[in-house]
C-alpha cells in the first residue's frame, strides 16, 4: 500500500470513490461532474489543499482531501480534513488509519495547529474512528446556506 498525492490520472477513480462516500451522507448526492470539476479544481490550486490516495498495486483505493484554511484564531493556516473514504474491499484493515496519520503528518510538517473535520451525526463507526485518532468534539455547531 502507497499513499501519495493524487494525479490527474486519479481523479476518476476518486470520483468514483466519493459516488460511494456522498450516498452513504445524508447532506449530499453524487454528481460525478461536480465531484470530477471539484477534484480538479482541488489539483489544480495546491495553495488551498491537496489530494491523498491510498494505492494497492496501483490502483486507488482510497481517497482524502485535506483544505487549506486560514485561522485568525490559530493565526495561520488549518486543516480541514474531507472526503476520507476507501472502497469497501479495503476497510476494516488499518488502511484508513494510515492515510489519516499521512494527512496528519503531512499538516503539522505544514506547520498546521489544527485539523477540522466533519462526519455525519449518525455515522457512529465514522466518529468512533476519529475519535480514536485523538479527535475531540467540538463546541462549534455546524450550519448551512445553499446560495
């Protein structure tokens, strides 16, 4: 297993890969376009965030997007961890682990203080899993505007 910035030759497997995340969520539907025109946005402006794949003899087989924000209350850049999913052949393994921990390495190298993420409410084995990885709830509450 490799884990690796994305290509652009990655980013249909990823699309793919978030068809499968956004039907598990409640707040999202698939739409490869968008999925497909935000990926390439993503890779194509890495001021503002880069693309993880987990690879298994070449193929991706799974996916983060770690965002690039800008923090007055931490004074600089942040994290906002995305997007983190593997194809159901390859959860369960410590996989998922790994490629959060290379995100995470990767941020603090960064010299990021924080990382945020966002998980469905429901989605109990997905909040287990990053609590395990140290992540805490937070005090903020979530809220939305579709424009």
């Amino acid at each position: 297993m490799q884990i690796e910035f994305a290509t652009a030759a990655d980013l249909d497997a990823m699309a793919g890969l978030l068809g499968e995340l956004f039907a598990l969520e409640a707040d999202f539907t698939p739409d490869r376009a968008k999925q497909l025109g935000a990926l390439r946005w993503i890779l194509d402006h890495p001021a503002h965030g880069r693309l993880f794949v987990l690879r298994d003899e070449g193929r991706v087989v799974g996916m983060a997007n770690a965002l690039v924000s800008i923090s007055t209350a931490e004074g600089g850049p942040v994290l906002i961890l995305e997007d983190v999913v593997l194809a159901a052949s390859h959860r369960g393994g410590g996989h998922g682990r790994r490629l959060v921990e290379h995100v995470l390495a990767w941020a603090a190298a960064e010299g990021m203080p924080r990382v945020t993420l966002l998980a469905d409410k429901d989605n109990a084995a997905a909040l287990a899993f990053y609590e395990r990885l140290g992540f805490e709830e937070s005090a903020m509450a979530v809220r939305r505007l579709k424009l």
